[in-house]
C-alpha cells in the first residue's frame, strides 16, 4: 500500500486590503484590489495595474488619473489626520 498524501486544509481567502495615500500636494495613490467607475457604473481597465494616482487637484488633462500637472502648477495643499476632540468624545 503507497503512503498516502494528506494536504492541509487551504488556508481561507482573505483580500488583501486597500490602501490609499495622500501625498503632500499631491494626489490620492490607491493600492490593493481597486474596481475604478464612474456614475454610470463604467470601470476603467486596470489590468495588471497594482497602483494607480487619483487627482486630488482638479488639473489632469487625465481625470481621474493624475497627469503631473499638480506639480507644474504648484498646487499646495496639506492633508493630514485631525486629533479627535477629547471633549467631544466625552
Ligand atoms: S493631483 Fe496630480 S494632476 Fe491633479
């Protein structure tokens, strides 16, 4: 009688999660599994794309896409997380 092969139990899926960036003057980078559309519910192709920059400013010739003009033009604005309230949470 042959040994027999037991596999192990697969390990569950698990999706790797999103992560989104805001770069200093700069746009949104957005990495992980990303479904891009619009209104209508028409997606962009992103094939084989593991990250893609979203304009933050208003200025891409590439909307939704970041084209670089930000930087061109100087557009400045910061984004950083606001401290919670203490009061506020009680
Ligand atoms: S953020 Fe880069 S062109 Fe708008």
């Amino acid at each position: 009688m042959a040994d027999e092969v037991i596999a192990e139990p697969a390990a569950p899926a698990v999706s790797p999660a999103v992560k989104i960036t805001v770069r200093p003057n700069g746009p949104f980078r957005v990495e992980g599994p990303i479904e891009l559309v619009d209104v209508n519910g028409n997606g962009w192709d992103l094939t084989d794309k593991p990250a893609i920059s979203l304009c933050r400013c208003g200025l891409s010739s590439k909307r939704p896409f970041c084209d670089g003009t930000h930087g061109r033009e100087g557009w400045k604005c910061d984004a950083t997380p606001i401290p919670a309230d203490p009061i506020a949470q009680g």
